[in-house]
C-alpha cells in the first residue's frame, strides 16, 4: 500500500519526486545498482517493474531494450515525454502482463523501490511475473528498504516515514523470495542513499545465480 496523504502526497508528482530523489542521492545508488546488479552486457531486454518517471534509462546503454511499467499515469506520461521512443511504458500491474507477449523472454527483471508499497499477495505477483517472463538464464533483482533486528533508532523511524507501508524485515523479504525462487540470495546495503536508510538487494533467477558481495559502503 501507498500512502499519500498529507505531506507525501507531494511526491506523487513527478518534479518533487525527482528533487527529493536528487536530495538523497539516488542518482549514485541507481549507477551503483546497473553495475553492480543488472551487470548489463548490452543488446539484453530489461522490464522495470514499478519504473516510476522512467529515470532508469539514464543510466543504461542505449542498446538495452527497456519496458517499463507502473500504476502512476503521472510518472508514465513523465517518462514518455523524458524518453519517447527509448523504451515503452505502459499502465499497469504485473497481472495485467504476465500474459502479454511483449515481457516473454526478458533478460533481466528489475524493481527498485516498488515491493514495499506492496502487501505480500501482491509481491509474490510480481516475483511470479517476473519468473514467468524470464528466459531460463534470466535474472530477477529488487532493491529495497529493509528493517535490521538491531538499527539506529533515527533510522528506524525515518524508514517507518516512507510512503511504502510494507517495509519488512530481511527474514520476511528472504521468505517471500524464496517462494517464487528458491535459490534466491539476499545482501544488506547500507548507505546507498545518502540518509541512514537500510536495504536489502534481492536477486533470483530461475537457474542458479552468481553470488556476489559488494556493498556500496566499500565503493
Ligand atoms: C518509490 S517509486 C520507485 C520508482 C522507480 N522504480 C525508481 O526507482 O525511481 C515506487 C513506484 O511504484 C509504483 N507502484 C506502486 N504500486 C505499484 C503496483 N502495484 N504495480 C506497479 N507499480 C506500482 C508507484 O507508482 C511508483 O512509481
């Protein structure tokens, strides 16, 4: 669930949403997130599950065949404007897709931000989508907000702030994952943005994946 009353409605728009993303220096965890996660060789197909105003593309190969979807007609018509022909973005959820022909065969697909706005029926949707529409040697990646056991008071109350109602816990993102994709890995990040926020990078494929152990905070 999104909650955009009050104060966070403001970010429902496409501007704010970008200044305050600039603010929190997203722009270096997004460079961090291509390189270190998607690991892009070039010509792939990438679904942008949640792609939000479509900033994704900034950081991507121009070879890169991008689809991207969202529930927000606000960010799609952002992004369309922003990049037109460079990749398509259309209205929706990942049932509304699943069948669809466009999305069969992807190289990789990617949510950053989007799972914890969403109650647990509706993540194991997306983790479905995403294994359904994935060529065998395709890889699944999240990114998003994580509780720790033990975290900084401060952070824990900012990251209860978040628009996204369903920040969860490690365990519970592991057990969520696991159900879709049983080999899936998990990595805590710190420090990906720049306010003590916590989160946890996801990554499922539907053969085996490469492990891998890098944290921002040593880049
Ligand atoms: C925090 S924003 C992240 C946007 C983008 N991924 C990024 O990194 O900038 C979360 C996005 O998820 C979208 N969203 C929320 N619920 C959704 C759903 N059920 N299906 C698809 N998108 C959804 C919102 O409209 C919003 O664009």
């Amino acid at each position: 669930m999104q909650r955009d009353a009050g104060l966070r409605g403001i970010f429902s728009s496409a501007l704010p949403y970008a200044l305050f993303q600039n603010l929190v220096g997203a722009s270096r965890s997004r460079k961090w997130a291509v390189s270190h996660c998607l690991r892009l060789k070039g010509g792939e197909k990438l679904v942008d599950v949640g792609c939000g105003p479509g900033v994704l593309l900034d950081y991507l190969q121009p070879d890169i065949q991008y689809l991207g979807f969202d529930i927000s007609r606000n960010y799609l018509e952002t992004a369309r404007h922003k990049y037109g022909a460079r990749g398509l973005f259309l209205e929706g959820r990942a049932r509304d897709f699943v069948q669809d022909d466009r999305f069969q065969r992807a190289d990789h697909v990617y949510c950053s931000g989007l799972l914890h706005h969403l109650d647990d029926d509706e993540v194991l949707e997306v983790f479905r989508f995403a294994h359904t529409v994935l060529k065998p040697s395709g890889r699944f990646t999240a990114i998003e907000p994580c509780f720790l056991a033990h975290q900084g008071r401060f952070s824990h109350w900012l990251m209860r702030q978040d628009r996204g109602a369903n920040v969860r816990y490690e365990d519970d993102w592991k057990r969520l994952a696991c159900q879709v994709f049983p080999s899936s890995h998990t990595r805590v990040l710190t420090r990906l943005i720049r306010i003590p926020y916590i989160h946890i990078w996801i990554e499922g494929g539907r053969g085996s994946t490469r492990r891998t152990s890098n944290n921002p905070e040593s880049t």
